[in-house]
C-alpha cells in the first residue's frame, strides 16, 4: 500500500512539473518586462531632465555673453564678468563745461547700472583700444565726454583705482579681475540720450603682460547731479599737492590804486590750495591768459591779471599748510612771475580764483587758489531806503552798481541793487528819475563826462530790458567829476565821488 502511495505522488509531480515550469518562466518574464519599462521610463525622465538642465544653461550663457544693446564689444573681446544693479549710485568724474578729471567736483547719477567686463589679447594695448573705442561709440551716437590715454590721465592705474572705485565707492559692482598694476591704461566716456532716457558709457582699459582688460559701466541715469566746477587746472598739469586749508584770511589783488600798484584786499572763507607743475612748453603768462579767459566765459569778473610785486608779497603772507603751505615755497621762484586774481559770483557765495605762476626748478609751476566766501557786505541798497531817501532829499547815491576801471560794463555783483532800484521804480510808476553817473576826477575831464554818461546808459537798458521798468520813466545822465562830495585827494574820497544817483525829476 505504502509502496503505492509513493508511485502515485511520483507520478503527479512527474504530470504537475512541467506547468510548474511553464508558469514559472512566464512569471520572469513578466518581471523582467517590467523592470526593463521602468528603466526605460526612467532613463527617458532622466534624458528630459537633462536636456532640460542643458537647455537651461544655454539659454544662460546665451544671456550672459549679450552686450548692452547701444554698444557693441570689442571685436574678439571675451566678456568674463556681468553684473546688473537694477538702482544704484554712481560718480562720474568729469563735468559738461570741459574734458578735465574732477574728483571732487563729480557728476552723480542715479539708475540703472551695468557692469561688463571683457578680456582682450596683450597686443591690443590700452592706447590703441581708446582710438577704437572713439570710432565705435561716435558711429553709436554717442558723444564724447572725455577721452584720455596714460599720459593725459597722469595717474598711475593704483592712483586711478584708488580714486575712481574707492574714493568714488565705485566698486561696488564688483570684477573679475582687478585693474591695478598694469602698464598702461586709459579712460573714455560717452553719453547717448535716446527714448527720452539719458545713458553713460565710462570705458577704462588696463593693459597687462598676458590680457588688455575693459571694464565698461553703463548707466542708465533716471537722476543726474552735475556739481559746480569753480576752477580747473590748466589742461595736461600735473598736481603735487592738494590742501583744503579751511576757513582763514586770504590777501587778494582787487585792483590797482591811482598810483597803478596793486590794491590789495583781505578776505575771509574757505581756502582750496593746489599746486601744479605745467605742461611742457607753456609760459607762466599762458597760463595766467588762460585763466583770465575762463573766469571772463563764465560770467566772472578779472580783478587783477599780470605782474605785481604787491601781489605776490600779498600771496605769501598766507599761512599755508605747515608742510608746504604758500610762504616761503621753496621751488617757486618769483623773478619770472604771473599774478592773476578774478572772482565768479552766484547767489549765495562769491569765488575769488587767485593763480601766482612763475618758474620752478625745472619746469613752470603756479599755485591754484580758490576762496569761497559770503558776498561783501556793501550797505547794499533796497526798495525801502530808496523810498526813505527820496522823501528825505530828493535823490539817493548808488554805491553797489559796479563797474570795471575805464569801462561801462555793469559787474554781475550790481544785480542784487538793479533789482531792488527796479522793484522801487515799478512800485512808483507814475514818477520819473535821473540816472546820473557820476566819477572820481582821475584821467582827461572829457572822457569821464563821456563814460559817466555811458555808464548812466548802461543801467537805464539794464533796467528797462531785464527788469521791465517803463523806459518813460528814466533818463540818463552824465556829469563826470562836477559834482563831488569828498575830496578827490585821498583813496576813500575817490571812492565816495565814484557813484551812480537816483534824482527825482
């Protein structure tokens, strides 16, 4: 029975084995169907994802390698370095009025700031890259505010680093590499208005042993603040000191005396001494012509221009800067002078501008002064003592309208009085007035009845043209020396004789 039993189950197995074997080799295949699908999905999922990833960074470095859509790159230039600050600050040291660095007097902008930095082969030198530069940002649109090369920069690029990105706070966009150390280098801005909006391109190019380096800025100025520029030096010179000296006591040369010296006049403010070696080639009295020009085409007045013993004695009685301030400056030399002394008025404060050039060990050398200071106090006239004095006596002298010596030019100080005269004038129109010049009795008699009656001229169209009084109103007249009221013998008694008068007609 046993032995039976036995016979039976080896014969199932012997019947069951082979669907065994089936189900099993169906259900691996199964399996292995399955994983080769979800390796394949995966592998697709990971091929998407990377060509996603490789899509992306193309797209980027597409981005990346774009230029500002106004300026081209250099042609082979590689940009190795962009950053973008959507607002920000930025200081341009250059003004309108000239192409001369300022870095105290700077322009700040305000915007949007780009900064693009590209690498060049060493052969392209810093020089070359300037004149380059000139062609592409003409043929842009762009104007030319200021281009210098190493030499007319006259700074190392340490200095100028130090100047331009630190002192600056320029460099706060950052690099990819620095700009210091290279052996040679140059600067060269443009400005683009376009769409109503104003851009500035400030290229510098640093020339190294193995690269040229440009680092270009471009603002997109929604602000602009140009600060005044009182006096520059004269162009190409090299500065070897700068001193602020503070508030202090400054002679000055205001004029000359009836004996044809000097007049000097002590003033008060805040005194700015720069010291600087010229150009080569150019005289002391160039330089002085220089000045004398600039101060004449902004409005200002010369006060003295040439040679002065009296003011250069006045010049260096100045207490300096205790190194090496203005008395006894050991390297100028004072046999070969020039003296020069003008003054720019504006609203609230004058500038006296004092040049003193002359011969240097080597070269010609001259000490730019600049002193600001409040407007002298002259007993300025108003519309209320005009009213006062014409209800008193029937006139009023007129000590504030100022005219240069022999000449009928009103002086740019004289207009705080006109406008005061006009303002007494228009609130009386129904009444009329002389204007009646009046002079001191130095030179021919003749010739100060004509320029008294000039000068009398002068301030009726002044009057009449800028501060619309009734012309109907005035007549003027001249009586030269006739009418004095001091003695003509003494400094202040000229001074008192020289005068313009209001009289009541």
């Amino acid at each position: 029975m046993r032995k039976f039993s036995l016979l039976l189950i080896v014969g199932l197995l012997i019947i069951i084995s082979p669907t065994l074997n089936a189900q099993i080799s169906v259900s691996g295949a199964l399996n292995r169907a399955s994983k080769e699908i979800k390796e394949s999905d995966q592998k697709k999922e990971e091929k998407k994802k990377a060509e996603k990833e490789q899509e992306e960074q193309e797209k980027n470095k597409e981005g990346q390698d774009k230029d500002y859509p106004l300026l081209s790159r250099f042609e082979g230039a590689e940009k190795v370095y962009e950053k973008v600050a959507k607002w920000e600050k930025y200081k341009l040291p250059v003004n309108s009025n000239d192409s001369y660095l300022h870095w105290e007097a700077f322009t700040k902008l305000e915007g949007k700031v780009i900064r693009y930095q590209y690498k060049v082969s060493p052969d392209n030198n810093s020089t070359y890259l300037l004149k380059m530069y000139k062609t592409k940002l003409k043929n842009a649109g762009f104007e030319i505010v200021l281009a210098l090369d190493g030499e007319e920069l006259g700074i190392s690029s340490q200095t100028f680093y130090k100047k331009y990105y630190s002192t600056l706070k320029n460099s706060k966009f950052g690099f990819a590499f620095g700009t210091q150390g290279c052996r040679d280098h140059s600067l060269i801005i443009g400005k683009i208005t376009k769409d109503g909006k104003t851009v500035f391109a400030s290229i510098y190019m640093t020339a190294f042993d193995n690269t040229t380096l440009i680092t270009q800025d471009i603002i997109e100025a929604e602000e602009i603040e140009e600060q005044a520029v009182i006096a520059v030096p004269y162009y190409g010179s090299k500065l070897s000191y700068n001193d602020k000296l503070g508030y202090g006591e400054f002679n000055v040369s205001t004029g000359k005396t009836s004996e044809g010296k000097a007049k000097i006049t002590k003033i008060e403010g805040y005194i700015h001494n720069r010291f600087f070696r010229a150009p080569k080639g150019r005289s002391a009295l160039e330089i002085i012509k220089n000045y004398e020009k600039a101060i004449v085409e902004v409005g200002g007045q010369v006060l003295f221009s040439g040679q002065s013993q009296e003011g250069i004695k006045a010049f260096n009685k100045v207490n300096g800067h205790p190194d090496h301030g203005l008395t006894d400056y050991n390297y100028m030399v004072f046999n070969a002078y020039q003296y020069f002394c003008g003054i720019i008025h504006s609203d609230d404060v004058d500038y006296f501008v004092v040049v003193a050039a002359g011969k240097g060990e080597y070269d010609i050398c001259y000490h730019l002064v600049t002193i600001e200071t409040k407007p002298m106090d002259m007993d300025m006239v108003s519309d209320v003592n005009i009213g006062e004095s014409m209800i008193a006596e029937g006139h009023i002298a007129i000590y504030d309208i100022l005219f240069e010596t022999g000449k009928s030019e009103i002086n740019l100080r004289s207009t705080a009085a006109l406008k005061n005269i006009a303002k007494f004038l228009n609130d009386n129109p129904e009444k009329k007035y002389l204007i009646v010049g009046h002079t001191d009795n130095v030179g021919d008699f003749d010739a100060n009845i004509k320029l008294s009656a000039d000068r009398a001229n002068a301030i009726v169209n002044e009057l009449v043209e800028k501060y619309g009084v009734n012309t109907a109103q005035l007549k003027p007249y001249g009586i030269g020396s006739a009418s004095p009221v001091a003695t003509n013998s003494t400094d202040e008694g000229k001074a008192k004789n020289r005068r313009v008068e209001i009289v009541e007609q």
